[in-house]
C-alpha cells in the first residue's frame, strides 16, 4: 500500500501548538506529546472536530486556529489518512 505524505508547517504547528496549550486532560489533542511523535486515527480524529469546537468557545481568540486545523482533518479524513505529529 502506498501512503502519500502531505507535510505541513509554520502556520500549522504553531496554530496547533497555541490549540495544546489550552487543550484539557482527556480531550485527544491533549494526548499529543511536544517531545515525541503522536499518530492520531479516522475515529481520534472526528472526535476531535467536536473538541476543537469546544475549545474555540472557552478561547475565542483560538477560533482561527481551530478553524484551520478542523479544515486540516476534513481533508484527511476525506483521503482515509492519519495526522502524525512529529514533537521535538
């Protein structure tokens, strides 16, 4: 099976981190590790479109970011893929 990669950075790692620092205990993007590598799957991820959401209402100057990473998992959904998350 072939995987294709789509890398993506700068504006994308920093929403996310911003997103991580606000995230709870137990919330998916909280289990993201700033040290090590995180994979999440199709289920992990459309759970966290609705935390995302939640996040965005207890910070609303997150909404931008949150809008950008929600659009990043739509289309990895769409594509039947996977979010890696290279820390460090």
């Amino acid at each position: 099976m072939n995987h294709n990669r789509t890398y993506v950075e700068g504006d994308f790692a920093q929403a996310f981190s911003r997103i991580h620092a606000q995230a709870r205990a137990g919330e998916m993007i909280w289990y993201a590790d700033a040290q090590g590598d995180t994979m999440f799957n199709r289920s992990q991820l459309r759970k966290q479109t609705d935390e995302l959401g939640a996040i965005a209402e207890r910070v609303p100057e997150l909404a931008q970011d949150v809008r950008a990473i929600q659009d990043l998992i739509h289309r990895i959904l769409r594509n039947a893929g996977y979010l890696w998350v290279s820390g460090d």
